[in-house]
C-alpha cells in the first residue's frame, strides 16, 4: 500500500487499469467534458479492468440500459469501477435520463452544499417522470436542502466532540466507528454525515489518518469492536481494504469488525466473488447495510446479500424513517419482510437526524412508534427493527417503543399486547 497515492481516494476511486474514454480522452479530461441535453454523454470504457461481478439484471435496469447505454456490454455495466467512473453527477446528463421538475433543476444547478451523484445502476430504479417516487427523492436534490431550522446543525451527534484522532469517535465505552472514507458512490440526501462531504478537506483520509486512528485503537486495550464506515468503506479498493482489515484484526484485544455501507443497494457491483473471499477472512466480521425503500431489493441487490452471507457475514439493515418515502407501515413491512428473505436481518430503524436542511425528511417520533407497533405481533419478530434516535449532542442511540409496559397495580405489571389488550405479569418490587 503505497502512502504517495492513498491521500487521492475519495477525489477519484482507484480504478484497476488505466483507462480511455472513447473520445480518446483520459478519465480525467473526459470529466470536465459538459453534455448537452439530449446528447449522449462521454461514456467512460475500461481497459484491461478487473472482472466484472456477476449479477442478474432486473427488467427495469435492463430497459434503461437498452435505452440510454445500448453499446456498453454487461462485462462493463457489472464492473464497479466502471460504474463509478460513469456516475451521473452532472445537470446535463441527469436531464437525459429524468424530466426533472424546475424544483429538481433549481437545486440540481446549484452546486453547493451536498454534492449529488447517482450510480449508472441506481439511476436505472428511478423514475423518469415521478419527482416523488421514493427512490428518486432519496437522492435528486431539493432547494428544501438550503432551509436551515433552529434546530439544525451540522453535526446533530457531537461525533467531532468524541473524536480523539481524526476520523475516529469513541462515543461508547468498548467500541469506536472509523471513518476511512469520505467519498460514497451516491449521495443520500439526509446523510448525517454531510459535513464530511460538503468539505473537501474532510474527506481527504490519508494514510497517516488511517495509522493514527490504528495507533488509538492499540493503546485502548477496552476496544473490543471497531465499525468501519465513512462515506462507504467498500469504494476502496480490495488492497486498501485487506491493509486496513489486517491490521485492525492483528490487535489482540479488537474482537470483532463491523462495516457499514450502502454498496450492495446502489453499487451491487461492487459485492464480487474476491471482496467476499476477502472480507471471509477477517471473521468474525459483520455487515450493516443502509437499506430504505422496498423498491431497492432488486435481483442485483439480492445476488450481492447473497454472496456476502454465503461468506458466512452476517448482514444487517440500518433504515432511516423519511416523511412521504417509508413511513407508513405497509411500506416498512415490504421492506423488512423483504430483507429477510435476501437473509438480511433489519436492525435499526432511525429517525432523521436534525441536520441542516433535513426538515421536509423528518417525520414525528410518534410515526416510528406507530410503525413498529404496527410491525410488533403483525409479523415474524425477526421482522421488528430497533426504533432509535441517536440522541442529539452525543447522547447515543437510545430505543423507543410503544407503551407496551402501562404501569404498576396491585397484581403486578400492567401489560398491553400488540392488540391492543391488557394483560398483568405478577411481579413484586
């Protein structure tokens, strides 16, 4: 792993090969290349890339490859780095592929704040003339964005308060979250992490970042659990990501690594043969997957989960709750229904984190609540995520439920069941 070269991760994702446009141009030329309405745009090809995953294709990502890349092969289409190198994240080459309303356009000109990106794969889920469809206001952004509420910041989790090193927080007592990245493959509109994104200087990880945040780690003995997240940890390249996985697991006292991540719902690619052999080797080792609608549990998105818990990870889902996408309980129960059946166990439920322009996503408390006691007893438990909010200035996660548990009387705890009916469970103080 060489230090001269590491710092550039998150400007522009390691590719495989050099690579040429097909005007001829390098990737680098080729970005600053503006597309015009209604023209196709410079397309990126690989040469000598790595192998592709392999991936079904669902019907709707196959009509949107007929129609907006008809010359590129499916060995390109399913390589990742393909896929990040053709992301969409340009006005022009968004309005070929979405009738955007003068809301989108506004927002989508703009250029400030959070960056807007959107894989060539997930573009395909959106829909072209629904400005409402869930998936595409998850990541087309909104003027709604530049609204700052009082209660807004851009840090709701104290996360810079609690991080000894840069790019770690050590919030809780025998665990820490490691930032290696800053750079996602698309960007989700409500990310509690915007911060790191609007601030280029933010997401330059380096190297010595990264040995700084280890040397921590070794000399906290009480560490027993490291999350590996950012931005999406699995941008990096296979060699990066081995580096780091060995030697996080040399520490004696560091039991067990997590990764947070949204590649196999955007970047599905992403999830080869090799990065799960690779990931297999660094057990026990767990998954957390950011999933938010049913609409992204596509056979793409299904074979990916299906690689990684056949490498023996177990995978879990971390779902935001976001006001006219998810938050009502038919939609929840879809996708949490869905998630097992693709051997993903749902995990957290979150609600929206207050940061800057976050309003016109956030629901009430109450909505979650109703939503999980819609789920309790309607459904498998196994079905039945956490319902949190990661408290406000470094509070950490703390769980909601309804109010199952009503009080005390002479019998003992008053009880009411997911119907609705009153139960007492003998109990002395």
């Amino acid at each position: 792993m060489e230090d001269d070269n590491f710092g550039t991760e998150e400007a522009e994702p390691p590719g495989p090969a050099p690579m040429m446009s097909r005007s001829g141009a390098s990737p680098q030329t080729a970005a600053k290349i503006k597309v015009q309405p209604h023209h196709r745009p410079t397309i990126v090809v690989l040469k000598g890339a790595s192998p592709a995953a392999k991936l079904p294709t669902g019907p709707r990502t196959l009509a949107f490859r007929k129609r907006f890349y008809p010359d590129i092969p499916t060995s390109q289409w399913n390589n990742w780095h393909w896929q990040l190198q053709n992301r969409i994240a340009a006005p022009a080459a968004l309005e070929r592929i979405l009738t955007l309303n003068d809301a989108e356009r506004m927002a989508v000109a703009a250029q400030n704040g959070l960056p807007w990106a959107v894989t060539p794969y997930f573009a395909s889920l959106l829909d072209p003339a629904n400005p409402a469809q869930a998936l595409r206001r998850t990541v087309i952004p909104l003027p709604a964005e530049r609204l700052a509420a009082p209660e807004e910041t851009i840090d709701p989790l104290g996360e810079e308060h609690d991080s000894p090193v840069p790019g770690l927080v050590h919030r809780y007592p025998d665990r820490v979250l490691f930032l290696a990245t800053g750079y996602c493959s698309t960007y989700c509109r409500y990310c509690t992490r915007s911060r790191m994104v609007c601030d280029g200087a933010r997401t330059r990880f380096s190297f010595d970042h990264w040995e700084k945040a280890i040397a921590y780690i070794q000399a906290n003995p009480q560490v027993r659990d490291v999350l590996i997240s950012g931005g999406d940890p699995l941008t990096l390249a296979d060699e990066k990501l081995q580096w780091l996985l060995a030697r996080l697991r040399r520490i004696p006292h560091v039991e067990m690594l997590r990764i947070g991540t949204k590649a196999p719902v955007v970047l599905p690619q992403r999830i080869t043969a090799a990065l799960a052999r690779l990931l297999k080797r660094f057990h026990p080792l767990y998954i957390s997957i950011h999933f938010t609608h049913p609409d992204e549990l596509t056979p793409e998105t299904r074979t990916a989960c299906t690689r990684l818990a056949d490498a023996g990870i177990p995978l879990g889902s971390q779902t935001v709750l976001l006001a006219g996408i998810n938050d009502d309980a038919a939609t929840m129960k879809a996708l949490m229904q869905g998630l097992l059946r693709i051997r993903v166990r749902p995990y957290y439920l979150y609600q929206c984190d207050p940061i800057v322009g976050s309003a016109h996503f956030r629901t009430p408390v109450q909505r979650g609540l109703d939503i999980i006691g819609a789920l309790r007893g309607h459904t498998s438990g196994y079905a039945v995520p956490h319902f949190i909010i990661d408290a406000p200035g470094g509070g950490g996660k703390v769980p909601l439920l309804p109010g199952y548990v009503q009080g005390r009387d002479d019998q003992g705890v008053v009880l009411k069941n997911y119907a609705g009916g009153i139960y007492h469970y003998p109990d002395r103080p």
